[in-house]
C-alpha cells in the first residue's frame, strides 16, 4: 500500500474514533473524573466503530475482500491515541485543580 493510502487509511479512523469516544463521554457525564469512565468510554467507542468498519466494509465488499485486519489495527491505535490524550488531559486537569486549591 502506498503512503498516501495508509494516512488516508488511518485519518478515516482516527476521526470517528475521536467523535464517537466524544458523544460516549456527554452520555457518562456523571461519572466525571473518573479513570474508569474514560477506559470504558474509549473501549466502547473503539468496538462501536470497529463493528461500524466491519459491517460496511463487508456490506459495500459483498464479503471480506477488503483489508479488515488493516482496518481494525487503525482504529485500535487511533482509539488508543485518543485514550493516552484522555488520560494525560484528566492528569493534567487534576493537576491544575490540586494547585488552584492549595494556592
């Protein structure tokens, strides 16, 4: 596969990924502030969007010739860049909450 491809390939994971884990945490807002919250979340939006692939991908097939085992490697990662920025964002945020109360 070529370059152009391959980035092309992985920016069309890597936008849903980021949408769906998004839409996923405005429906676990009580959960706020929670490590749990942000594993299941991102777990959850990366099978959904795996299904997701897999169904269309075989749909517009008619089977599985298309590269699936490619595809679910490119949401897995993109899902879990997006998990590592959740996880140094809520870091990062409690961080600053910790200094804002001492200070």
């Amino acid at each position: 596969m070529n370059f152009v491809f391959e980035v092309g390939f992985f920016a069309a994971a890597f936008v849903p990924t980021f949408l769906v884990s998004r839409i996923i945490f405005r429906l676990t807002k009580q959960w706020e502030g929670s490590l749990k919250r942000l594993a299941l979340a991102n777990l959850a939006s990366g099978v959904i969007c795996v299904l997701v692939f897999l169904i269309a991908g075989a749909w517009f097939a008619a089977g599985l010739d298309f590269p699936w085992l490619y595809g679910i490697a490119n949401f897995a990662i993109a899902q879990l860049i997006w998990f590592g920025v959740d996880v140094y964002s809520d870091w990062i945020n409690r961080r600053l909450k910790s200094q804002n109360e001492q200070g």
